[in-house]
C-alpha cells in the first residue's frame, strides 16, 4: 500500500471513529480525535509525488 492509500485509509477510519463515537465521549477526547484527523488531511493534502513513490 502506497502512502496515498494509506493515508486515505486513515482519514477514513478516524472519520468514522468521531462519527460513530458515544454521545457521551468527552468534548476534550473529541478535540483529539478531531485534530488527529486535522494533522492526516493536512499530511495527504501535503504528499507529492515523489513521497509517494518512496514509500511503496
């Protein structure tokens, strides 16, 4: 799996964790949840295709 891939694989999944989290999780867990999910976007919008290549 390329670093593409991997990367949409884990916005995916941290996607649906914050989705599909209990009512009850607390704001400041969210927060992290959240900006964890920040810091992969921002990590796959970033990607060229060089890094790409590097990490088959």
């Amino acid at each position: 799996m390329n670093r593409r891939s991997q990367l949409k694989h884990e916005v995916s999944l941290a996607q649906k964790h914050i989705k599909e989290a209990p009512k009850d999780t607390p704001a400041n867990i969210r927060k992290i949840w959240e900006q964890e999910l920040v810091e992969l976007e921002v990590e796959l919008n970033n990607l060229t295709d060089d890094e790409e290549d590097n990490n088959d």
